[in-house]
C-alpha cells in the first residue's frame, strides 16, 4: 500500500518520462509540479519507490526512471480510474487533442467505406495505417481467422484445364480467393450448380462448422450420394482450406524517429518479431479470447522478441463473437492513456463495420 503523495510521485515521474525520456530528478519534479515539497521530501519519496521496485536509477546520482512495475501500477490506476488520467498537483489540465485526431481519422475511413463496398481487407488496412500514424507506434489488426467467419456464398469460375478459381465471401466482407483442382470434365453449368447447392446447403454458418458437416459427410457410405452432390463436398473442402497466416502492420520504421530506437539493433530485433508470423499470431490469438483493453508492458509479453516493449490491444466483435484483434506495439515509455482510447476506440469501429456489412 502507497499513501496518495507517494502515488502522485510516481505518476509525475512516469508522465515526465513518457514526455521526455531522460532520468527524473528531485529538482525537476519541484519545479514543474505544486506539491509543495522540498527537494530533499521528494528525493526520499523517490527513493523509497526505487526500494518497491518501481523507479529505478539508471547510475549513481541520476534521477529516476521507471520500472516495467512501475508502469503497470500507472496503467492499472488508469483501469481503476475509468480511464481519468491520476491527479497531479500542477499538471496542466487539457483536452487531449488526439481524441479529435482519431475521431477524424476514423470518420474519413467511415466515409471511404461507403463507396468501397463490403471489402473489409481495405477496412483493416485503413485503421492499420490510422493506428500507427495516430500513435506514433507500429498498429496491427488481426482480420477475422477463416474458420471463425460465417459463410455467406463461393462462387467457382473455370479458369483453365482442371484448374478453377473459388471465390469465398463471408458475412463479415471478407473475400478469400484459391485456385484448386477439379475434375477437368466438369463444365461451368456443372460449377454453377455445384454452387448453387453449397450456398443453399452453407450459407449462415461457420467455417468450422461446415467442415465439421463435410467430415460427417464423408463418412457416409459415398453411393449414396449423388455424383455432383459428391463432388461438391470435395471442391468445398479444399476450397475452405484458406490460409489464417496473415495480419495488417503499419508504421515499423516510424519507430526510428523515437529516441527510444536510436540504436538501429533495436529496430531490427523488433522486425524480426514481426515477420515471424507464426510467433505473432500466437501472440495475437491468445489476446482474442480476452475481454476489453489488454496492456503488456515489456516482460509481460510471451515474445522474448517483444520484452522491451508494451502492447496495447483489444478484440473486435461480430455481435458477441471475438473476431480479431487490434493492437499498438511501441516503447515501454509509451503514452499509455493516448495508445488505451486509440485501440479501445479502433476495435469499437470494426465491431461497428462488421455488424454494418452483415
């Protein structure tokens, strides 16, 4: 338990820093803050927050910074306070203006929409480029996984020999396109009717699910079925076997503008991270299942790639179902009241589109 100046303390020396990330000082802290203090009252304060772990002093005689504890006791005061930034006698109280930023980003997106159609590949490539632009940081959205999506309808147009193209929407405007395979006899009225009975055997229901129907399926004895019924069944197996290794970055190299990437190393070991798909997507699929805002500040992550820095993600919805997720991944001394609203607000506007194109 820490008494409310103590608290304060922290909170001046974590904004201090976010804002400038140079050791915090005694004096520093004095002069721009009205607590009423000595320097010396707040240089013990300091101290005893070095003790519980959550400052540290870079070297002797510097000031403090603060610790990856000590910025998760700063963003769970944020969590418990509604989002109200902590009180700090002094702090010059403004409207934060990227609230306007954001809000404005996202209505141009909104706009676009309405003559782009129901194409959410371009949605999530827009609020991948506003979250990044916006926070300054690296934005990843997470698109629907396929198997989580409802189908809605395929279409198979004869592309050439035994080749054929299969073009899958679902209910959330995700388009999908494969070529597969088929019996080079099958005709374009034979693709037209194989279609026409999948989208009225399939239609409303999950990726999973129908796979989960074409395994039952399958398993009956096969003469029973009629020959195009048959061979349905087999093109839609393969025509739903799409890839869910794919995720939207925006704003890598923006990084190096931030003090905190003046070492080029750091940059690279970041990419790394990222283009690692399979490591990412696990990072971002244990994310899907949470509820709200989730913050990783550095060692939190299970990416050792990722252990100096901090994420800030939320899940996307259709209706009450998680879809995907939303996240910002940028330096542990991260604007954390601007990067919560920005992805908290973000997922709120794909839930929004997604409910829109069903």
């Amino acid at each position: 338990m820490m008494d409310e100046r103590s608290k304060q303390v922290l909170y001046a020396i974590i904004e201090s820093y976010i804002d400038k990330p140079e050791p915090i000082g005694s004096r520093f802290v004095t002069k721009k803050y009205s607590f009423g203090f000595s320097p010396a009252t707040i240089r013990n304060i300091m101290a005893d927050l070095e003790d519980v772990g959550l400052l540290a002093q870079p070297y002797t005689s510097a000031g403090r910074v603060p610790t990856d504890k000590g910025y998760r006791f700063y963003v769970d005061s944020l969590f418990r306070q509604g989002m109200e930034v902590p009180f700090i006698p002094g702090r010059q109280e403004e409207q934060p203006p990227f609230k306007d930023v954001i809000d404005e980003a996202l209505g141009r997106v909104s706009r676009r929409l309405e003559t782009a159609g129901n194409d959410m590949a371009e949605v999530f490539s827009e609020v991948t480029n506003v979250l990044s632009m916006a926070s300054r940081y690296v934005g990843i959205v997470l698109p629907p996984r396929p198997e989580k999506t409802t189908f809605n309808r395929i279409d198979l147009i004869r592309y050439r020999g035994e080749h054929v193209v299969a073009i899958l929407l679902t209910d959330e405007g995700v388009i999908k396109n494969r070529i597969i395979k088929v019996d080079p006899r099958l005709s374009q009225d034979d693709l037209n009717r194989i279609t026409d009975y999948l989208n009225a055997e399939y239609s409303g229901r999950t990726l999973d699910e129908i796979k989960a129907a074409l395994i039952r399926r399958m398993t009956q004895e096969k003469a029973l079925w009629d020959l195009l019924i048959s061979r349905a069944i087999g093109i839609c197996e393969e025509a739903l076997s799409f890839s869910g290794d794919e995720f939207f970055v925006s704003g890598l190299y923006d990084l190096m503008d931030l003090p905190d990437f003046a070492d080029i190393a750091r940059i690279r070991e970041m990419a790394k991270a990222i283009k690692d798909k399979h490591m990412m997507l696990g990072l971002l699929d244990d994310l899907v299942s949470a509820e709200g805002v989730q913050v990783l500040i550095g060692r939190e992550s299970s990416v050792e790639e990722l252990k100096n820095l901090s994420i800030v993600a939320s899940t996307y919805k259709e209706g009450d179902r998680p879809m995907g997720v939303i996240a910002v991944i940028g330096p542990t001394r991260m604007d954390y009241p601007r990067a919560i609203y920005m992805v908290d607000r973000v997922a709120g506007f794909i839930t929004k589109a997604l409910s829109s194109s069903v």
